[in-house]
C-alpha cells in the first residue's frame, strides 16, 4: 500500500529537501502525498513486504507458505561474498571450492534470464553445498528488491528462480537551480547518474542541455522510489519534468501507459518498430513461456522470438536507447543488452558481431550489430528479447509504444494526471 499520512502535508517539497538524510527518508512520499495518492494511477502490486526473521530454522521454514526452497537465511551459507572489482565467476566458484564443470551447468541454467552476467561489485553471491561438497543453492543477491536463485535438480541440472520483490513505491519532489551543467544541478538535488541520463534522452529532441539553458533557470523533478524494509533499493522511476527556460517551460509527465508526454498530450518518446530487422525474415522459433523441453520434459521458456537470419544480417535498434551491455556467453554467444528508458530493454543474442560498444547512445532503424550463430546453438539465427519492467514479453505481440498521440478520452484522463503531478512538484 502506499502510505498516505496527513501530518507534514503543509511541507513544501523545498523544505523537505532542507533537512537532514534521517528525516528526509522519514518524510520521504508522506506528506506530499494526502490524498492524493488514490487519485494515482498505477499498475504496480504491491506485494507483502519480506520479514526480517531470527536465525531459528524452524519457525523461519513455516512462516513462509510460498517456496520454502528458496527462502534459507544467508547466514547458513557455505561460502558467500560481496562481489569486488575484478573478480571473475570461475576464481569465485574455485573460491567456493565448486568444480567448473558445475560452473557451466549453472551457466546453461542462466541461458534463459543471463543474471550471472549482471552481477556488479557490492551485489552479493551465495553458495550452498551439501556434505559431499555438491553444490545445491546458489544465489545471486543484486538487492533487496531482486534475487536469482538456482537450484540443483537431483540429476545434476539446475533449474533457476528469480525473486523480483515489489516493496513499496514512494513519490518525491525535487526542485533545483541550473548551476553549471544540467548534470551537476541535477546531481546537487540528489538525482543519480542513470536518473538524470534518462531525463536527458527524454528532451533530448525538445531541448540542447550544453546550450539551451542558462544560470537560475527552475527545473523540478517528481520521481518514484522502490523502498524495501524502509531501505532505498536504488530502482527508481521519473514521473515528471519540469524545466523553466525563462519564459518558456518544457516538460514531461508519463502517462499510465508507460510513456511520455507533454502537457499536450505530444508522446516524447519514439516509437518502437516490431521487429530489429530492415526486412523481414522467418520465425524459426516463436516466444513461449511454457515450452516444454523435448528430453527432460520441464518447463523451460523460450523468452524471446527467433528469426532465421543468414550470417552476418545487419540488426537495428528497435528505438531509441542506451546499450548496457556487450558480451560473450558460453551458451548465449555474443549478446547486446540496450535499455530504452526505465521500463523497456531488447537483448540480441548469438551475434557475429557487435557494432556498438557499452554507454553508447543509438537512435531507432541504427545498425547495432550484425547476427551469427555464437553460443550453442544448432543454426544461425537472432534471438530477441523484448523485456517490459524487467520481464520478458513476446516481441510479436506485446503492447508497446507505436502510436504517438492520444485519443480524446486518453487525453482527458492524462490532463487529470499531470494536474496532480505539477500540484506534487510545487507548480500551479
Ligand atoms: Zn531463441
């Protein structure tokens, strides 16, 4: 539940924002929020929050009723660690006295949500092992908001479960000055590097950040923080925008679908095309959550829709975006990661080639690599991945962003919308 108490509700946002770290997170989405929080559209769930339980095995195993298998204390570990700089799975999994062989099995298990590949130092890996030494559990701990853990099947395979967990999402106000760069202002407010990355590429067409605006221009930022046990998890997600450029202002509110708009009702963000392909080509395998493996008879899901490209196929980005990751993989091959904003990520997997690198800017149609058959794979194809709030969806027929204006009864409803988002930034 959102929390909407009514005892700071005389608080300007800017006097928030004056006091010290511990009452700021006190403060933080209360007394803003009165009321008004059940006018907020939102399509988040909020699930129960997870429960700080004693070391007593027993009563921690029965107070949970959903997958006791996954919910072991970290403390009952073999063998876990923080992740640091430098570090590499395999000296990890030596350290962990687990075998490479094993390595690899957990690596295949990883084929389908390829989380290994994203650990970043101070996320933490956890080892379990039994008394032969065979390792059981392994999981990886990115935050309090998301675990991925793999589980050993009796038979030596491992099977593998990713907890993303909800918590609760608390909306803040931030108003500010420019001063210097757009970049330093906004980070003397308290907006981080990929929040205000993200800003940045949603004006980016309305707005030149190193030239248009001078010092004392207003800009004010409405944005949406993940809390877990009270802790900040670090995901966040920006609702609002506001610039005041002497005159003129520019600004970007997103809308219960996802996108965003000006206050006109203009979408901001481009739209998608379906496939990352200049031309069509066939599907040689379709997007299928349940697909059932022919030898072992489990579920194993296909998460993304494979086109059967010949060798070297130019691959373009589906919109506008950031790439987050170029790599190699054991089983997926060499695979591109590009975030497209906070809510949409494509991945490309098996390519022959890369044409990007890691912090690269792309714009939608720009060829982003060229695709092959890397990985263990039977034939060349693309693998593509559509991922919407950090779950994949079928490319083929989800709902993305394709149209660019909303209809009268949309518009109406965003109207609503940003009226009480510029009442939460302290505009009238
Ligand atoms: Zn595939």
């Amino acid at each position: 539940m959102r929390q909407s108490k009514n005892f700071f509700s005389n608080m300007s946002p800017s006097r928030i924002l004056m006091l010290p770290p511990l009452h700021k997170k006190l403060l933080l989405g209360v007394g803003m929020l009165v009321g008004i929080s059940l006018l907020m559209p939102t399509d988040r769930v909020n699930s129960p929050q997870r429960i700080p339980v004693a070391l007593d095995v027993e009563s921690f195993v029965t107070s949970f009723t959903a997958d006791d298998s996954l919910q072991i204390d970290a403390n009952l570990a073999d063998f876990q660690r923080t992740i640091v700089k430098g570090d590499t799975l395999s000296a990890l999994f030596v350290e962990a006295n687990v075998d490479q062989q094993t390595m690899y099995r957990v690596l295949e298990a990883d084929l389908n949500i390829l989380a290994l590949d994203t650990l970043m130092p101070g996320n933490q890996i956890r080892f379990w092992l039994d008394d032969s030494g065979e390792l059981q559990k392994l999981e990886l701990y990115f935050s309090a908001a998301r675990q991925v853990v793999f589980s050993r099947y009796e038979e030596g395979g491992f099977k593998v479960d990713e907890i993303n967990v909800e918590g609760i999402w608390q909306n803040r106000a931030l108003t500010g000055e420019i001063q210097g760069s757009f970049y330093l202002s906004a980070q003397h407010i308290g907006l981080n590097a990929g929040e205000i990355q993200r800003i940045e590429s949603l004006l980016k067409e309305k707005l030149n950040f190193s030239r248009d605006l001078r010092a004392g221009d207003q800009f004010s930022v409405l944005i949406s923080e993940q809390y877990i046990d009270g802790e900040m998890t670090g995901n966040s997600d920006i609702l609002g925008v506001m610039i005041q450029r002497g005159s003129s202002s520019i600004n970007a509110y997103q809308n219960s679908d996802g996108n965003f708009y000006d206050e006109q009702g203009r979408s901001l963000a481009r739209a998608f095309q379906r496939i990352p392909l200049q031309r069509n080509y066939r599907i040689s395998s379709s997007f299928n959550r349940h697909r059932h493996h022919p030898v072992t008879g489990r579920t194993a899901p296909h998460n993304g829709t494979d086109f059967a490209t010949p060798i070297g196929t130019k691959i373009v980005a589906p919109g506008d975006g950031i790439v987050t990751m170029v790599t190699d993989h054991r089983y997926a091959g060499k695979y591109v990661v590009i975030d497209h904003g906070s809510k949409y990520r494509t991945r490309y997997l098996h390519l022959s080639k890369a044409l990007v690198h890691k912090g690269q800017r792309v714009s939608r149609g720009q060829v982003i690599a060229l695709s092959g058959k890397t990985g263990r794979i039977t034939g060349p194809h693309l693998h593509y991945e559509f991922h919407v709030n950090g779950r994949p969806v079928d490319p083929m027929k989800a709902n993305i962003p394709m149209a660019s204006t909303l209809s009268k009864q949309q518009m109406q409803e965003f109207s609503q919308l940003v009226k009480v988002r510029k009442m939460m930034m302290g505009q009238v």
